[in-house]
C-alpha cells in the first residue's frame, strides 16, 4: 500500500517530497521571548522549514509541585509573546506550530490560528484531548513515544474519527537523552507498512547523526530540539542541538535525500561514459593472419579506448576455434564479423 502525500501549508508531505524539518522549540527558549525570537532566526538561516512550541497552561497539565509543573510555570509564554513569535516566523516564510498539553493550551492554540497542530507522545493516550485536537480539521503530527504499534493504531483511529483527514506519525523513543541502542530506526519502516501513513522521526539523542540515517529508513518528517548553546538548553541539555549542530543535522538531511535517489536501478548520465571506458571488450593481443584458427593465447578479455571497443566477453568462448577471414592487427577490437566457421 502506498499512502497519499499531505499538506502542511504549502508544504507537500510524503515519499519524493523534501523533508520536512522541524526545529523543537518548546523548552529552549526559557521562557524569554527575546531568546525564542533568536531560535526562530536560527532555525531559519539553518535550513528548517517550521518551527514548533510546547503549548501548557500548567495548572492544567500538571499536579501542583511536580518538576514539570515547576518547569512549565517558568517556560510559559502568553498569547501576545506567541504573536509576535508568529509573526516573526511568517515573516521569515516559517510555519510556526504547537503542541497544546491540555483544554485551555488547546484554546489559545486556536486563536493563534496556527496552520498544523501535534500531539505529543505523553499526550498520545489523551483521547479527549487527541479528539478535540482533530476536530480542527488542522493537519495532524502524532509523536509515538513510549507506545505500542496497536496503540498507535488506536490514536490514529480516535484522530480520523474525529475528523482528521491529514495525519502523519513520528517514530520516537521517550528517553532524555537516548542511546543509540535505544533508537530503533527500523520502526520507521514497520510503521509505515502498518499505519499507511508518512512516517517522520522526532530525534532525542545526544547529537545530529540519528536524522541522517531516519531519512534513510523512510522518515518524510524529521524534529529535533534546537538551542542557543548547550548551555541554554533548559530541559532539554543532552537532546538539543546547538546552532552548528542543527545546521550540520540539516545539511546531513539534504545529502540523505540526495543519496536515497529514485530507488530505480540503471547507471546514470555519468556511468554511461564508464560503461564503455572501463567494461571490458574482446581485443586481439597479438597479429593474426589472415586464416588463422584462433587460440586462447590470440585475444583477451582487456579495456581498451572509447574508440576501440570489441565484442562482449560472454562470446569470449564462441569465438575460440574460428577462422579469421581478414588480417588482425595486435591491440585491435574483436569484431565477430571478423571470423567464419571452420568447414
């Protein structure tokens, strides 16, 4: 099965489309608008072509007390931050997006009138809030951390049952940060095969190298947290990238592309020259006379000039016990014209 391409904005999502790069915002802008602006321009210059927040209102989300309720009260932004962060982005020909963590996140988000919404992978068994998210009839981004395939299935389901039409689902592993034993890669594909969904990858280890190798399992979607430094990554300090990092993780995305190509197998415009200059041809190695019943020791099987090629080697072997019917000169391309049966 081949699932259909979607649409974030003027975005075209699916296989042979570009990637789609998101740079995670949401916890490393700490609170700082100023600081959140920056990242933006970052994610900008370094090649992205969204950005995303984490929407919380965190009496909301949270138990009073607990370390994220403690750690979203300083992060949180108000609407008239996110508007001019809004503009700034779509200024830039940004999409700017959110994650809403509960029922007033999810209000704000709607006035905000942003053009794609995500429900996060702690988020993904919230079925009030999956279905209330979905019936914005917004494209919809779903992170499958921690979960089952059959539970991804199951939100998927609760999604378009509620209305969503353009859904995609991003492989990821709920681990801060994430060893490289821990990042599965290959469920990209089974996901793919099981959901008939675009399949992205939202990354959570220590460095850049992980987006790569996504795209070349399938990933048509790829987020990682983006920071000012490692030291300004809030929360997020041993996942987020660092400005050079992004930018070598896009650039490292690009080339993936490049290299994955049309999957069909036939040489290129530039192998068609080597297929005649380095294939080998039948070429005499010495003078035969003309009458000659030919011998191993008369050709070989050598690369010659694009000039001077000869016949393939698979007829190597007919051509063994016939007569020349001409002179041959040494070095000259075996031509089958050149040889008559021995009566």
């Amino acid at each position: 099965m081949n699932y259909n391409s979607i649409k974030f904005s003027n975005h075209n999502i699916g296989k042979n489309e570009p990637v789609f790069i998101i740079a995670e915002i949401g916890a490393t802008h700490d609170g700082d608008l100023n600081q959140a602006l920056s990242l933006i321009e970052i994610a900008k210059k370094s090649g992205a072509q969204a950005v995303k927040l984490q929407t919380v209102t965190p009496d909301y989300s949270y138990c009073s007390g607990t370390l994220s309720h403690n750690v979203f009260q300083e992060l949180s932004l108000n609407i008239e931050e996110m508007q001019k962060m809004k503009k700034v982005a779509e200024d830039l020909g940004l999409i700017i997006f959110s994650t809403p963590g509960d029922f007033p996140s999810l209000e704000i988000v709607q006035k905000l009138d942003f053009p794609i919404m995500k429900i996060s992978s702690g988020l993904m068994t919230n079925k009030p809030l999956v279905e209330a998210v979905a019936k914005t009839k917004k494209p919809l981004i779903i992170s499958s951390g921690m979960a089952y395939l059959d539970e991804i299935a199951r939100t998927v389901r609760f999604a378009k049952e509620a209305g969503a039409k353009q859904l995609a689902v991003l492989h990821c592993t709920s681990v801060y940060p994430c060893e490289d034993k821990m990042v599965n890669l290959k469920a990209i594909n089974t996901m793919e095969k099981s959901l008939n969904l675009p399949i992205g990858y939202s990354d959570h280890t220590a460095d850049e190298l992980a987006c790569g190798f996504a795209v070349m399992q399938g990933a048509v979607i790829i987020e990682k947290h983006l920071a000012l430094s490692h030291e300004l990554a809030g929360p997020e300090k041993g996942t987020a990238c660092d400005p050079e990092q992004f930018l070598k993780m896009v650039t490292n995305v690009r080339r993936a592309e490049q290299m994955l190509g049309s999957g069909i197998k036939e040489p290129n415009n530039e192998e068609n020259l080597g297929r005649k200059l380095h294939r080998r041809s039948l070429i005499s190695v010495k003078s035969i006379p003309k009458g000659k019943i030919i011998e191993e020791g008369d050709i070989s099987i050598m690369r010659g000039t694009l000039e001077h090629i000869g016949a393939s080697p698979e007829l190597y072997n007919d051509i063994i016990g016939l007569r020349a019917n001409r002179d041959i000169i040494k070095n000259e391309p075996i031509k089958i014209g050149m040889f008559s049966n021995i009566n």
